[in-house]
C-alpha cells in the first residue's frame, strides 16, 4: 500500500500489506492501520485522516479477501 501527498503525487510511506496487523476506520475520516514490528518505522498504529477513508478502507478489506 502506497500512501502519496494528493497534491505533489510524492510518496510519503509504503506500507507491504503483509505487515498489516489490523485496520479500522472508527472515525468518518480516519483511517487506522496497525503495523508490525519489521515495517520501516517500527510498530505501532498509524492514523491518515482522509476525506475519503472510508473508501480505502473499503478497497483494503476488499483487497484482503480476495488474496488467498
């Protein structure tokens, strides 16, 4: 998962979605994505907050049902 500043199209951080723990979307505009430990920052949560995060939420879990 490419997270990228919407107006320079830079990538701000990579995500590999095998180190996705969890992710939730609690909040309208905030996305959530708990990482494990071997991500390039370490582990923890991350919070985006996002006018459209329920969207990426939805194309996640959508994503993640369909790897085998």
């Amino acid at each position: 998962m490419f997270i990228e500043d919407a107006d320079s199209k830079v990538s701000i951080v990579s995500i590999p979605f095998k180190l996705i723990r969890k992710f939730s979307n609690q909040a309208a505009d905030v996305l959530s994505i708990d990482v494990g430990r071997k991500f390039e920052y370490g582990e923890g949560t991350i919070d985006f907050e996002s006018a459209v995060a329920t969207k990426i939420f939805n194309l996640m879990e959508s994503y993640l049902r369909k790897k085998p």
